[in-house]
C-alpha cells in the first residue's frame, strides 16, 4: 500500500510538491507528506492535504498501487495507543533510519550543539524534530552549563506518527519532562502560547539533497519573523553549495532525447523537429554521484554558487554570475553540485555531501567532515543539473559564463549559449519525465523491442482496437504509426490530457491521424462496448510504466496485470497482451553500505534509539529471523556492490490470466565468497508468446529500481557449503510481495 498524510504549508507544500513531481529521491515504497524535517518521498500518486478531526487526530490517505483506490485512516495522538502496522510501512521507507546510522552528521551536530548551547538560561527551539536527537543533544548541553531548570528546549514535529515516537524516544531516555513536544507546523507555533518566549538558539535539519526543496527558506522567514530572537544563534549557522562541471555519457543520455532518438533510425519520433517536445524536467535531480567516479570527466575546479546564513533570515530569491575556467577540453553535460555545513559559528564542525571524486581530485581546498571521515549515505546524495541539447562545448583555459539563481526552493543553472534555451516557458503539450526514463526512450535495443513486439503481434490484423493501459506515449506512437488504420485508446492514468495533447503534437511527424486516437479519463473497470463503439480489443500493450509511480517497488507495475483483468470481458478471444507475461527474478548480493546505513540503532551520540528499530523497518539485531522491509533501490547507486549468484525465477506471473495471489520459491546457490546482506529483486517483462522479446529491469540496468531485501544479518558465504532458501507470496488485494529466506 502507499500512505500519503500532510505536509508543512506555504513554502513546505511547495517544497513536497516539486518532490513529487520531479519523483527522486528516497527510495520509498510508501507515499507519505511528511511534516517540516522528514524527507518526502520522491514518489506519489496524488498531492493530498492533511484534514484535522481535532486537534489530537489526523487523516492519513492510503492508496493501492494496483487498483488507484484509495482510503483514509485515522490517526490518533493518544500515546499508548499500539502503532498500526501501516504506519510502521510508511516510516521503514523514510530515510530517517539511514540518517540517524550517519554517523558524520550525528557527530557534527552534537559538536557544534554542545559548542553553541552554553548560556544557561537558552532557550532552544528544534524545527522538524524527528526522533529528538537535537532536542536531546540540546538538552544534555543545557544540563552541562548548569541550565537545566532555568533554561528550555521546545520541539515541534508536524507528522503524528513520527510525534508519537519521538515522545517514545525521549521516554526511553529519561528526557520527556525536559523538552516541550509540540505536533505542529512550525509555522502554527505562537510565542505566548506554545512557546514562553522567542527562542535564542535554533537547531534544525531541514535540508534535503538539493539544500532547499524541504523548505529551508520559508522555514527561517517565518522563524525570524515570528519565533526567534534578534541575532540568534543557529545549529548549523551557515550551508555553502558548490558545483563542477562535467562530461559523462551516461547524463547525456539522461536528457538529450532529441539526439539519442535520432541515431535509433526506427521512424518513431518523440521528439520530431528541433522542438524539444519531451525533456526531462529543468531542475536539480538527486543522485549519488560517487557511482558515477569512472565515466565522468571533469571540466572545471569546484565553485562556489550560495551561501546561505541561517542566523540571519534569508532572501526568497538572488541571482548570481559565476567564471568559470575550464580545466580540460571537452562538452559539458551536467553540473554535479552538493552543500557543505558550517554547524558552528567558529567554524570549526563541518559536514559535506561532496562527491568522492570531488574531495580527493580537487585542488581547491574544501572544508571536511568531522574527522575527515564519511560513510556512503542514501539520504543526501549529490544533485545533477542538466545543461541542454548536446552540452556546451569546453576548452582547456577558456572562461565559462555561469549564472545561478534561487527561489525558495530550488537553484538554477543558465551557461553560456545555453540561457534562451533554457529559460523558455514549457508549452501545454510539453512533457517532462525523469532522467532515467528520458534515457531509456533513446535506447536502441529497447526501443527496436517494443517495434518488434508491437509489429509481430499486429501482423494479419487489418484494423485492431488496441488499448495503450499504461501512460507510454511511446507505444501509443508505436502503434499508430506501424498500423495508420488501427483504432488506439490511451487509459493515460497519470498523463491524462497531458498526454492527449502530447499526441496531438508530434501526430503529423509520426503519419497518423488523431482522429483515431481517444484518450479515456475512466478507470478499466468502468469501461463498456459503448466507450469501444461496439468493438472489441484485439490488443491490449504496455510498457508497464505509470506517471508518478516510478520510485515504488518493481511489483507495483503488476498494476498493469490488474488493469488487463478489468479489461477482460472487452477483449476480443484472439486478443494479444503485450507484455505477455512477468518474471519474478533474483539475485544475492553483497551490499555493506546498503547494510550499514539500514542496521538497527542502538547508541546515537549518546542517546538509546533501539525503540525505533522496529517502526523503521531496521536490520540486524532483530528476534529471530525477523527481517525488515523490501525497499526499492537503483543498485548501481548503493555504495560498493557485488553479485554472489547467477539470477534464479522465483515466480512468474500469466498475464494471460486473471491477476491472482502467486506463491514461489527457489534455492540460491552462491557462485562468489563474500558477505551477503541480502537480495535484489526485478521484474522481467516478457513481451510476445515465444519468450524471444525480453526485457530485463535488473541491476545490468541503470533506468530501473530493483527491490532489495535485506537479510536478519550478514551471512559469509561461499561457492562450496552455502545456499539461500527464498520464498514469496503475492497478494494483490494488497498489493504486496512478501519474502521469507534463510542462509545456511
């Protein structure tokens, strides 16, 4: 299921919903609208706001990924109540679990805040709690300087079931009669109500990957305004972001459509003529960069972009001209940029999110992490701004024009020649997708895949129905251009009318008429012969990909099973289902930074978190074999990775049949030595009946998530004595996928 509860307003809406458009980030298999400091996941269905009852209760939405139906739930903020196993989904699949096993950022804050927090009568405010850890921190520091009874440390967090823990947190500790928990927005605080006077000292963790897209900006105005101090202090006091220019094949296949799509010499155009119809979308997208080290070359020296002071409130918008001199030649495709953190006003804690590659081949001298030291972490990675069309041509020595601007909630990039292009206001039938889909629409071999399925399946038919029930406008092009007289309907359930007049668009480049393409706005269960004209389909196709979805697990394009069996009693007896069928594969995998980031917590700086362990879905450590959850991943993203198997089937689901519960198993056997923390999951998409046309989603891929199941704890394996039993089941009133395995 995926669960979708409220979010901060104001800027913090803004902040979410660019998220979730943009659809990065985290790795989550639930939907959720976190409050002020968590991170929203990068992927939901729909923008939803938060309903009050009262003000000890909350709606928090479910969704089913298979079916789009959706339900709310009630969340109550009486404390003993027992915590549903629902909310324990939702907050496994927030980065809060890797971020509090980063052991770099918890050091640099307890540093800076034991170093700021020294006047005994303080009063402290921590914006987007979280567990506590801050206030905790904040509240020891306080003690130390002889404060406590005299000074105070408040708290707010605005999402109800991580309140809820966070009071369990500070029980845990002894700390619940020394910091004020207040489950609100920051910016529903009132000094004289929640809060006995403006705060002298701030400490907050409000940043995400790009620096502002939680709402950093919104967030400080309104604490300035309205709840701190003149000149107060802050933790941290100032972030710095940096960036570098860079070649890499890889972004360039992630943006440059047009060019990719032209050396595919198939005939079908997204992207017909010089307009850059489908693009992905102008704005930072987050990626852990350090993967990236042996494929990229650097053209530039690490520069300076923003500085942003959080002791002082701070601009909504600036703009900014950078020279930047070239270091090598070559055509720049991207610009990599990270933050670095000044926690304290003496500058002497910091933490940086800088590349690897960055730190150990720069000669520009860039501050470092407490102790110099740290670990591979998925819950700030490095952010990717696309330069457009082929790149800007780069000369060693030669000057670069660079001009950088921020709103609240995002920075942009404009260089050289570059500016016009990007600055031009998308059109209604303008479509934006994420890289790694862009990337995949100009691949050769996947692409020559579809055409050949498409083409094999619709030989004989003179005139076919066919129903396009996923959101690919590419098959939607496909299929209309390889049959003119064929009658097309797009379901488009995420695209909708956007989709339409995409089509619409580029119609006459692919030699075909709208006139026999109708986009449905209703859901396969709701269709009849009416909506057909009395005609049944003869095929029904999909990639599977659904707008807005890409960042959930792998099985939840299964959706696409679930809408073929809607569409059953309308197809024609000799219909054909493209895909025909999914393959369930496998594979085990050694994935220390993965593991280390996902292990149960116990000591942080101090503080017991082991009650949490549970609730974040933790690894390690655990009662008997008791595993945390499946969580989708980009593999070639987790930090040092290694196969120890050849890929085995697990289960393999008929998509000529009527969705139904599967069950399968399969005994792994290891071909490598090494440490295994688990396994990656995909789904193969067989495309046509003879199982000659398949397409793989595993970790070879690089457009793809894969689930990844974490085992009870790291087992040493090897080739000789070692084998893994798996075993899943998959319900689709549920829409879950639940693994059980075992080493010996």
């Amino acid at each position: 299921m995926c669960y979708v509860s409220s979010s901060e307003t104001s800027g913090r809406q803004v902040a979410i919903r660019r998220q979730l458009a943009a659809e990065q980030g985290p790795r989550m298999t639930s939907c959720l609208f976190l409050g002020v400091a968590p991170r929203p996941p990068p992927a939901a269905l729909h923008l939803l706001l938060r309903r009050r009852m009262a003000s000890n209760r909350a709606f928090q939405l479910r969704l089913n990924p298979l079916t789009g139906d959706s339900e709310w739930l009630v969340v109550d903020e009486e404390e003993e109540a027992p915590a549903p196993s629902q909310h324990k989904q939702l907050l496994a699949a927030t980065s809060y679990l890797d971020m509090l096993n980063d052991t770099a950022r918890n050091r640099a804050y307890r540093h800076a805040i034991d170093a700021t927090v020294t006047d005994p009568t303080s009063c402290v405010l921590d914006i987007g709690a979280g567990t506590g850890l801050l206030s905790m921190m904040a509240a020891r520091a306080l003690a130390a300087a002889g404060g406590e009874g005299r000074g105070s440390v408040s708290a707010c967090e605005a999402y109800l079931p991580m309140g809820k823990l966070t009071r369990r947190v500070l029980r845990a500790n002894g700390m619940e009669n020394r910091i004020k928990v207040f489950h609100k927005r920051s910016d529903e605080l009132r000094v004289g109500v929640e809060l006995d006077s403006r705060a002298d000292i701030l400490v907050s963790e409000i940043l995400d990957s790009e620096l502002l897209g939680e709402g950093l900006i919104p967030t400080l105005q309104h604490a300035h305004d309205m709840l701190l101090v003149k000149n107060p202090k802050t933790v941290p006091y100032r972030a710095t972001t940096y960036g570098v220019l860079v070649e890499s094949m890889l972004l360039w296949k992630m943006h440059d459509l047009h060019s990719n799509e032209a050396n595919t010499e198939d005939g079908v155009w997204l992207t017909p003529g010089t307009e850059n119809i489908l693009s992905v979308k102008l704005q930072q997208h987050a990626m852990q960069c350090d993967a990236l080290e042996d494929e990229i070359l650097l053209l530039s020296e690490p520069f300076k972009v923003f500085e942003f002071d959080f002791w002082k409130r701070p601009d909504s918008h600036r703009e900014t001209k950078i020279e930047i001199k070239a270091t090598a030649d070559g055509h720049a495709h991207a610009i990599i940029s990270w933050w670095v953190l000044q926690l304290d006003s003496a500058g002497s804690v910091f933490y940086s999110t800088a590349p690897g590659w960055v730190r150990q081949s720069s000669g520009v001298d860039l501050p470092q992490c407490v102790n110099g030291m740290k670990d591979w972490c998925d819950h700030w990675k490095q952010c990717v701004w696309f330069i457009q069309g082929t790149g800007a041509p780069a000369m060693k020595d030669q000057t670069l024009a660079l001009r950088a601007s921020h709103d609240q909630t995002s920075i942009s990039y404009h260089l050289n020649i570059n500016d016009e292009v990007s600055s031009r206001s998308p059109k209604s039938d303008h479509l934006t997708l994420l890289p790694e889909r862009i990337a995949l629409y100009g691949d050769k071999a996947w692409r020559s895949a579809l055409i050949g399925a498409v083409r094999n399946a619709m030989s004989g038919r003179s005139s076919p129905t066919c129903i396009v029930a996923d959101d690919s406008v590419l098959l939607a092009l496909i299929v209309s251009s390889l049959l003119p007289s064929s009658k097309v309907i797009t379901m488009f359930p995420g695209l909708r009318d956007k989709g339409f007049n995409y089509l619409r668009a580029v119609a006459d480049a692919n030699n075909f008429s709208m006139d026999r393409i109708k986009v449905i706005g209703k859901k396969a269960s709701s269709l009849t012969m009416n909506d057909l004209k009395d005609e049944k389909i003869n095929l029904v196709v999909g990639e599977p990909f659904y707008h807005g979805s890409e960042g959930m697990l792998p099985w939840q394009n299964l959706r696409f099973w679930n809408e073929r069996t809607l569409l059953g009693p309308l197809l024609s007896e000799d219909a054909f289902i493209m895909p025909c069928r999914g393959i369930l594969r496998l594979c085990a995998m050694s994935l220390p930074d993965l593991w280390r980031s996902r292990c149960s917590l116990k000591d942080v700086e101090g503080f017991d978190h082991s009650v949490v362990n549970d609730t974040f879905g933790a690894c390690g450590d655990l009662p008997g074999e008791q595993q945390g959850p499946c969580l989708p991943y980009y593999v070639w993203q987790c930090g040092y990775n290694k196969k120890l198997s050849e890929v085995y089937s697990l289960m393999d689901f008929n998509f000529s049949e009527p969705i139904h519960s599967c069950f399968g198993k399969t005994k792994i056997k290891f071909s490598h030595d090494g440490i295994c923390h688990g396994f990656a999951v995909w789904i193969d998409w067989v495309l046509d009946e003879k199982k000659s046309i398949v397409i793989s989603t595993g970790p070879e891929s690089r457009y793809w998530k894969q689930g990844v199941q974490l085992l009870s704890r790291p087992v040493q394996v090897n080739p000789v004595s070692s084998v893994m039993h798996v075993e899943a089941h998959f319900d689709p009133d549920t829409a879950e996928l639940v693994f059980k395995s075992m080493v010996s």
